[in-house]
C-alpha cells in the first residue's frame, strides 16, 4: 500500500516517500521515538546513578576526573613492603602484570614483576594498562548516618509525616464531605474561599503565625508541623471532595431512610468507598510532608528537632568535602519516596484525574 | 446552649404561659425545631468547622495582622511600632535588593516556566505513544519529581562542581566545548543552573498533560482522519485546543511556584543567595529579612507585595484565557 498525497505539494513529505508503506512509518517512528525517550531517560538517570556511585566510593576514588559512574578502584600490589598500581604491560609481544615503581621523566615510569622485583624495565606509562577493580564502602552508610544524629532526624520526619497524615486525612475528609454532600446558604461562597487560598503565598500568613507559635512556646516543637494539619488542607480537600462526588447519591439516601446519622454515612459509605482516593491523598501528603524543608527550617531551631531534610543540609553546610558520606545521606532519604512510588505508581496517574485538572 | 437548658427554658417559658414568637434568631438557638432544611445546613456546617477554625487562626486571621504588620517596625522582642507606609516607600524607593530580588526571581520564572511548560508537553506526547517498555520510560521521567527538595539541591550542587562533578567533563570531552561555565560559582550561569535543576523534576508537570492526553476522546482523532488531517494537522487542530486547559493548569501553579521558589537555592548557596547575590531571589530575601534579621515588619511588606505580584501575574493569566484557552463544554465531568 502506498500512499498517495495528491493534494499536497510534491516534496511535502520525503519521510513519507522514504519509507514506503504506512505500517513500516509506523515502525520507524515507534523506534525514532523510543531512541529519544531513551536517550532522554538516560540524561534523567544519569545524576541518579551519580549520586549512588559516588555514595558507594571512597575519597580516594573521589579524586578521579572525570568522576567514573562505576566505582573503580586501581589495583594496588605489594612490592618490597609497598603499595604499587598494579598494570598490564607488554614486553616482547607479552602482557604481563607488572607494578609501577617509580615515575621517571618524559611520562616514563619503572616497572617490575612483584614476583620477581629485581628486573625493572622502564616505559611509556601512557602505553600501559591500569588495573582496576571495581570496590564499593558500603561503610559510607554506617558513618554518614553516625556523625550526625540522624536516627533522631528520622525519628522526628516519621512523627511530623505520619501524625500530620492521620490529622490531614481525618479532617480533610470531613470538611470534603461537608462540601460535597450538602446544601446549606453560604457554602459555595465558602467553597470558592477554600480553593482561592490554595493560591494564597505562604509567605503572607507565616509571620504572624510564626509569632502566634513563638507566643504559644511551640517554636522548636514538632506541634506547629503537626497542629494546622488537623485543620483542614485545602488541596486535600478539593481532591476528596471531586472523589466523593462521584460516589452516587442513593447510597447515601438509602442509609438515610435506614436510619444512619450523617456521621454514619460518612464513616460507613463514603470513606469505604474512597479508599483509592484516601490513598491517593495520603501518598501525596508523605511526600510532601518528608521533602518539606521550608517549614522545619523556620520552626525548628535545636538540633534534636530537626528534620531529615533540615538535617541532611546541615549535613552538607558542614561536611560538604566529605563527598561520599553526604551522597550516602541523600541517598537514604529518597529511599523511602522511591519505594513509596514505587508500590503505588498507578495511584499517582489516578490522584491527578480525581483532582479534576481536565476542563 | 445544651438540649437540656434550652428544653428547661421552654418549660420555664411555659409555666409562665407567654408563648415565645418563633422567630429566626430564636429558632436558630433551639435545635429542636429545625426543619430538615436547616437542620441539613448545620450539619454541613458541623462538618466543614474544621476548616472554618483552622482558616481563621491560621490564613485569615494572620493575613489581617501580615498587613498590620506591614505598617509597623517589629522585631517580635518589642511590640510593633507605628510607621505609617514607611516600609512600603523603603521597598520601591530604597532598596535596591527588593528590585534586584525580585528581577532575579521573573529571570528564573521566565527561563523555567517556558521551558518546563513545552518540556513536559513534549515529553508527554512522547509517552502518549504505543510503544515498547512505556511503563519504564514514564516510571524514570516521573521519578525526580517524587525526590524534590534538598536531596536533589545537594546532589545537583555536585554535578555542577566544575572539580568533582559530572557535567563540564561530559561538555568538554564529549560536545567538545572548551571553557564550560562555573555555573553555580558563576554569577552569570547560577540561575541557569538553578532552571536545568528545576527541569530535571519535570515530571509532576508531565504527569499531568500525561492524564489529560489520555483524557482526550480518540473519536476526534478518527473523525479527523477521515476528514483527511495528516498527524500535524490533528495535532495542531485536535491535540493541542483540548489541552490547553491543561497547559492553562501548569501555567498557573508554575508561576505562582516559580515566585515562591526556595529550598533548592537555600542549599545551593547556603541561604546566602550566592555567588555575589545573583541567585537571591524573592523569596529568599524575604525570609533572610524575617528570620536572619527578624525585620518583621519589612518582612511582612515584602509578602503583600509579592501577593499582589503573584495575584496580578495570575489574573493577567486568567484574564488572557479566552485567547487561547479551549473548554469543552459539555465533556466536564
């Protein structure tokens, strides 16, 4: 089949001309495009793969520029009492493995055989083969996460995430109900109010709220990470509630007509039925709530309070010569987003339909 | 009033024989006679109270006393002082940091928000496709936007590191480009630097045109191929009209992100807003005002003027909608 463009200019489309048939275009642009999604994916990893190889090297497999992604280290030999680099050299026709003594000038340097140090022969360093072996310190882990105390920074991110999830869920579930199920004078206007805060710069509320906590002694205290959560947030609320409507309505006036408070039908028939958007919900708030730095950072001043994220850029403030250790660090705090996201990629494509972006 | 004191009150009402007038104020205190209606409305009202007390004790009320605030000296030790528009005048008139702040925030605005926009779009039409191993390719592209924050500044501060990092080899040995900028280090080249750190999480805005491709019906498509549209054609007349309320969406959260954007400067440059200040954006020096200097007052001018910037930009959005944005009516759900 081939086809015909009658219509259009002669030289409209070469590509079309190239490759003949439409199923074979096909194929190529399915392959065009997956060599550039790969390609892309790749830049996208890149730094990804940096950060573990650099978290699994030593200082000394620091210094090597540029930085290889596969953490190599060069085989070292012992000859006479010493550490040598152990090379692959050719000598009449021959590779042999030999350690590098000594440099001489012009890039030469002597070389021998450890089993047998008395020959030396001297050589184009340049023209030689390094040994390497790769060589990871998983101790990295261990002494990152011991200089500083980050049990504790672990410890506090845990309570602030997951009591302020519970808080967030519970509320944001109520005042979504509220919003999707009812009518009373006054709760448009108020929904409208909701959603335009969402917009509100945090900036605007925070010194007066920060004062407010400094009045209230709950500066350097977990609580003012926590409290507002029970509150109400309104993003939570605007996704539950696009959720909840579309849960239908004779439900509801079913366990109505039987009896059921709106406090029971709430409990019994609407969150059951939400479980994906609760999740969904949930999801989001963890990761927002372990990657927020902004917060920790203004209301947490001692040490023992602090946060992963307020912890791992201290961390790095301090130590930042200390490469390997840092990554390390950062390493471990993705982890747990990583694998979040992991078990609940599907949620993700889900929670940004119920959120009603289309239209 | 409990149920008992307002049942005691009518009991006590009727022994004295007046019967009361049922007036709304009245029965607005006496649960019992409501009607289904009203007592509907309390009830909605009962559910949403959290949120009606968290929005006046933590947004209403601290945005009146922002804007007092805003007209006072106050360093939190002593109470606030009077200054009339002082703070204000300062702003516009005599600091030259709050126009540097705020050029150097649209100059990173206008870098990232273009580019992560048409980024996004491309790279969702890419993964929109039938093609082999698309869960994978979307799972890496969507994977940094899940690790956003400090551990990517941190990362990203390395890959920039002209001594240890991974970009200038890679620019000098492969592009063969001969003086790569210092980037970070580079007064010149820290805000772009700063934008390719933002597009490398550009999968939260890609995740969202994702959906709304997927939520574009393919009969449209049909219909246009029948009528004879070759691929560029629907996807100028088809693709792009239905998603530019998608786009309109990014947009909108992109600039107002853009203007409050922070902790990945804040670790790049250890809250200095570094090398000689050009990566001090807005934000930034908003925050170095309130908590390095504890300026509260100027701090909290600083945040109504950023307000009103951000509501401006965000109603000249809105108000250019009807230029190029295209609903479609009746495919709402």
């Amino acid at each position: 089949m081939t086809t015909t463009t009658a219509k259009q200019p002669k030289n409209y489309n070469i590509f079309k001309r190239i490759t003949g048939s439409v199923r074979a275009r096909t194929y190529v642009l399915k392959g065009f495009t997956t060599i550039v999604l790969a390609l892309g994916a790749f830049i996208i990893a890149v730094p990804l793969l940096f950060m573990i190889s650099t978290a699994l090297k030593d200082r000394n497999q620091l210094r090597a520029s540029p930085p290889p992604l596969i953490p190599w280290e060069t085989t070292m030999v012992e000859v006479d009492g010493k550490e040598e680099p152990l090379y692959e050299v050719v000598v009449d026709g021959q590779t042999q493995e030999m350690a590098l003594i000594k440099n001489r000038p012009e890039g030469k340097g002597l070389f021998v055989d450890p089993a047998n140090p008395e020959v030396t022969y001297e050589l184009v360093i340049a023209d030689q083969k390094e040994k390497r072996h790769i060589e990871i310190h998983l101790e990295n882990f261990k002494e990152a996460l011991t200089s500083v105390p980050f049990d504790r920074y672990l410890i506090n991110t845990l309570i602030i995430t997951f009591v302020g999830m519970f808080g967030m869920l519970l509320s944001s579930s109520l005042v979504a109900y509220g919003f999707a199920r009812f009518r009373a004078p006054g709760l448009n206007v108020l929904f409208i109010v909701l959603l335009s805060t969402i917009m509100l710069p945090s900036q605007v509320t925070l010194i007066p709220v920060y004062i407010l906590y400094q009045k209230l002694g709950w500066v350097d205290t977990l609580l003012p990470l926590i409290v507002p959560l029970f509150f109400a947030n309104a993003y939570d609320v605007f996704l539950l509630r696009q959720f909840f409507m579309t849960i239908p309505l004779e439900m509801d006036e079913a366990a109505r007509i039987d009896g059921a408070s709106y406090l029971q039908v709430f409990w019994h028939i609407i969150l059951p039925q939400s479980r994906p958007a609760l999740v969904a919900v949930g999801i989001f708030h963890f990761l927002f709530a372990w990657n927020d730095f902004y917060e920790p950072l203004i209301f947490l001043h001692s040490r023992e309070n602090w946060t992963v994220a307020v912890g791992l850029q201290t961390f790095n403030a301090i130590y930042s010569v200390n490469t390997h250790l840092i990554m390390a660090a950062s390493l471990v705090m993705i982890i747990p987003p990583i694998i979040i996201f992991f078990f609940s990629q599907k949620i993700f494509t889900q929670g940004v339909v119920i959120s009603g972006v289309k239209g | 009033m409990t149920y008992k004191q307002s049942e005691q009150a009518m009991a006590a009402s009727e022994i004295a024989g007046n019967k009361p007038a049922p007036g709304k104020l009245y029965i607005l205190f006496h649960p019992r006679q409501w009607n289904l209606r009203q007592r509907e409305a309390a009830a909605a009202y009962a559910f949403i109270s959290p949120w009606i007390v968290g929005f006046l004790i933590f947004t209403l009320g601290p945005m009146l006393a922002s804007f007092y605030f805003s007209f006072t000296e106050y360093n939190i030790l002593d109470p606030p002082v009077w200054t009339g528009i002082d703070n204000y005048r300062t702003v516009f008139f005599e600091d030259p940091l709050f126009w540097h702040s705020l050029s150097r925030t649209i100059y990173f605005a206008a870098l990232a928000l273009p580019l992560g926009l048409a980024f996004g779009l491309l790279i969702a039409l890419l993964l929109n496709q039938d093609i082999p191993g698309v869960n994978l390719w979307r799972t890496i592209y969507f994977l940094p936007s899940v690790i956003a924050g400090v551990a990517v500044a941190i990362l990203w501060i390395r890959i920039f590191n002209p001594r240890i990092g991974i970009l200038n080899p890679f620019l000098k040995g492969v592009l063969g480009i001969e003086n790569p900028p210092g980037w970070l280090n580079d007064p010149d080249w820290a805000i772009p630097a700063l934008v390719m750190m933002s597009l490398w999480g550009i999968g939260g805005t890609m995740i969202i045109y994702l959906a709304g491709l997927q939520g574009i019906p393919t009969h449209l498509y049909e219909a246009a191929k029948i009528d004879g549209a070759n691929s560029r054609q629907r996807f100028r007349h088809v693709t792009l009209p239905l998603m530019t309320p998608v786009i309109f969406y990014n947009l909108v959260i992109g600039l107002i992100a853009s203007f409050q954007y922070f902790t990945e400067v804040y670790v790049a440059t250890n809250g200095e807003g570094g090398p000689v200040r050009s990566t001090l954006v807005y934000n930034l020096y908003l925050y170095q005002n309130a908590f390095r200097f504890f300026d509260m007052g100027y701090a909290s001018a600083l945040a109504w003027v950023l307000f009103i910037i951000v509501l401006l930009a965000t109603l000249l959005v809105f108000r250019s909608t009807p230029m190029w944005v295209h609903y479609e009516g009746t495919t709402r759900r």
